[in-house]
C-alpha cells in the first residue's frame, strides 16, 4: 500500500508500561484511528463530533469515513492528498482525567504528479455533478514534457460505509492519449448516489507509473494513489441534457 502508517507514542502519568499505543492509517476511504492499551479500554475517542466508546478490549478502532469530513473535523488537503484531524482519548466515558490524551493525526499519500479530475460532457472540470447527468473521470498529468505511459489499476467510489468498483481491471494510458495532459480512465453516463452518502463520494484510483511503454500485463504493485471527492447535487431533472458520452471503461475495464 502508498499510504503511509505512522504509529505515535505518548507519555503520560502511567508507567512505561501501562502507556497506550495510537496508530492511524487511511485505507479503503476512511481514517481509521486504532488505539491499544495495555488493561482493558471502557473510555471513549473523540474526533470532532465522532466518537466511539470502548467495550473492555485492549484495542479500540474509531473509523471516519472521508464523506463525513464536515462533522468529524477531519481537514483535507488536497494538494497533498492528506487528512488531519484533532483527537481526544478519555479513559472515562463520563469525566475528563488529567491523564486523558489529546493529539493531531494526519495521514497522506506518496506526491504524484498526477491528480484525478471530474469533467462534463465539454470536457470541463467541476467538483459538483448533477444526479443522473454524464460525466468523466480523467487522470491529469502535471508534466507537460512527461514521457511515461500509466497504468490505472484500480478505481473505487466510497460512501460511508459501502463502495462500488468503477475499475477492477488494468487500463493503460498512453501519453498519445492525454490531449491537453488529460485522459478518460471511466465514464459516468448517468452519475450516481451512494446509499449512505447520497450527497458526496469520495473515489480513488491506485495507478502504476511505467518506464517508457506499460506492460499488458496489470500490474500489482501501484507506484501512487490519486484521489478526489464528488459533491452529488439535485439538477432540473427536466431539463433537456447533452447526450452521453460514449462509455470509455466500466467495471470490467481492460488493458489495451
């Protein structure tokens, strides 16, 4: 995986022993911070207005879906394709301890010159799309002299809990392909809701920079991750709209 798993230490008023272990890692559209502890954990975490109480065990996980940014305080960056959250451990569910723990955790991905862009049926990039209408996923190439071809492994679109695969199979880029440093890796031809987060997806694409020409073969060691969040809004439904875009690659994408 590119995601980087850094895991913090802390000291406090217990011995060396008894002091808990945090750690935090962004995978499969969500923070997840995971805190073990040497006795059994009956306190809670906090991050922003969510909150998870311990159950006795000596590990507890609080997960963040990426789509509930807003109310878990999660901060996005997107240039560096990085989260960062304020978070509080209580080791009482109901007082506040001068032994209970407050830190920042971030996570982020390896930079990439590439970055994931949504567009509409003239090829313009927007952060919003309207439910039912046509759209592009495409990959931006930040180099304009770049001569390497890409390979896009995989693509996933996460809601708070479910996910639905856009690209389960190898698609290759050529640079022959990227007019104007972008490609179309998946085409929307009506967008979609998530069930669980019917206003904002959060997708990310995994992708395998080659030296030169890429393989026919899919690769299974992803060089970087790309990534974005969709903002799923209402349109007039009735209103008359451009026509599909032919379909460039479903789930079932291939290598060519």
């Amino acid at each position: 995986m590119i995601h980087l798993l850094i895991l913090v230490f802390f000291f406090s008023s217990l011995s060396s022993a008894d002091d808990p272990r945090v750690s935090r890692s962004c995978l499969d559209g969500r923070l997840t911070v995971d805190l073990t502890t040497e006795f059994p954990f009956e306190g809670r975490i906090e991050v922003g207005e969510c909150t998870v109480n311990g159950n006795g065990s000596r590990n507890t996980q609080l997960m963040i879906p990426f789509v509930d940014l807003d109310g878990c305080s999660l901060t996005h960056e997107k240039s560096l394709s990085s989260f960062s959250s304020p978070v509080s451990i209580h080791f009482h569910r109901a007082l506040i301890l001068d032994s209970d723990l407050s830190l920042d955790v971030s996570c982020f991905t390896n930079p990439s010159e590439y970055s994931l862009v949504l567009a509409n049926h003239r090829g313009d990039s927007v952060e919003k799309a309207v439910f039912g209408d046509p759209y592009q996923l495409m990959i931006a190439d930040g180099k304009e002299d770049a001569v390497n071809e890409v390979q896009v492994i995989s693509c996933t679109a996460y809601g708070k809990k479910s996910s639905v695969e856009l690209i389960s199979s190898c698609k290759r880029v050529r640079k022959s392909d990227i007019p104007l440093n972008k490609s179309s890796i998946f085409t929307f031809d009506k967008m979609f809701r998530l069930s669980d987060s019917p206003s904002r997806i959060f997708v990310e694409c995994y992708y395998r920079l080659c030296q030169g020409e890429c393989p026919k073969e899919c690769s299974t060691n992803p060089t970087s991750s790309v990534s974005t969040f969709i903002e799923v809004v209402e349109g007039n439904m009735n209103s008359t709209r451009p026509a599909p875009l032919p379909s460039s690659s479903s789930s079932s994408s291939s290598s060519s």
